[in-house]
C-alpha cells in the first residue's frame, strides 16, 4: 500500500523494494486494476520482480480483495493448511497466504 492512497502510488518511497520479489493484490475493481498497474511499473523501474494476481481469476466479487479471498475460505470450514493447499494451484497465491496465515 502506498502511504498516500490507491490513486498516488507515485508518490511513495519503493526503493527498498529494489532487487525484492513483490506480489501485487489488488482489488477487484477498476481501481485496483488501476493501481496494481501503477504499482507494478514503478517497481519494476526500481528494480523488483513482480507478480500481479487477477482477483477475477479467484471468482472474488466486484471490490473484494486478499482479505475477502482468505475470509471465505474461513468461513467455508477451511483451516489453515487447507487454504494453502486449496491455493496450491498457483504458486504465488500460496506463497502469499503462507506469509498472512
């Protein structure tokens, strides 16, 4: 997250993220669209490898975001190593809730 919103992304420090792997979540709407794709090229100028998860690829209603995905495994029974492995599909899901479990 950027420390001054959604919509200026270019506003914040993402030096430290230079030579890092990054995953951008955004969420799922025209504005997350919209940030993740700013995000992902003012990170990639300093030097990250990104990865950009679609939202709409995990059937995540309109503005549904990490939080909403991890909250309906939850309330579907899943624990903890079933939401990993249900996200196995795609390694970076997995990595990224392996790190917010």
């Amino acid at each position: 997250t950027s420390a001054t919103g959604a919509k200026n992304a270019k506003n914040s420090d993402w030096t430290p993220l230079a030579g890092k792997n990054c995953v951008v979540w955004p969420d799922n709407d025209s504005d997350g669209k919209r940030y993740a794709a700013d995000v992902q090229r003012i990170i990639s100028d300093v030097g990250a490898r990104v990865s950009v998860i679609n939202p709409a690829d995990l059937d995540l209603a309109e503005k549904e975001d990490c939080a909403d995905f991890i909250e309906q495994l939850k309330t579907a029974g899943y624990g903890k190593a079933q939401i990993q492995k249900k996200s196995s599909q795609k390694k970076t899901i997995r990595f990224v809730l392996k790190e917010l479990l």
